[in-house]
C-alpha cells in the first residue's frame, strides 16, 4: 500500500493500538503469535506492544519491489520454524 494513503499519525496509531489490545482481551489471548506484513509495520507494533515483541514475526510485504514469489514463499515458510 502506499504509505501516502496511510494515516501514520500518532494518534491513529495508539488509536489503532488500543483496538487491538481490546480485540485479544475479547478472545482471551495472552501469549499472541503476531505476523506483521511489512518491515513498517513490524517496527510500529514493536514500538506500541513491548509486551508482545517476543512474539512479532515480519514477513515481506506481497507488493515489496524486487521479491520473487519464491523469496516470498520462503518468508511465509520460516514462520514455521
């Protein structure tokens, strides 16, 4: 997605932020396995949840310039182990 459309504000973030905490108290998970889509997006939920960054696991975006299915295929595949 291009970040241009993208609200990045502070304030959309700890909005956003406290939605998610909201919805894992709502399915009683404590120990959550995050997959963040993007390096962006892996640094933000491991500024904004310390608590869980044990537990963040980034993957390329799909749309990232210059990766191949394969490499992509291969990301997705190491969250398995």
């Amino acid at each position: 997605m291009n970040q241009s459309l993208v609200d990045l504000s502070i304030e959309n973030i700890i909005k956003n932020i406290k939605e998610f905490k909201k919805e894992l108290n709502f399915i009683n998970c404590r120990n959550p396995y995050i997959i963040a889509i993007g390096d962006e997006t892996a640094r933000i939920l491991q500024q904004y949840l310390p608590e869980y960054a044990e537990n963040i696991h980034s993957i390329p975006h799909y749309a990232k310039r210059g990766i191949t299915k394969k490499e992509f295929e291969e990301s997705i595949k190491k969250l398995g182990e």
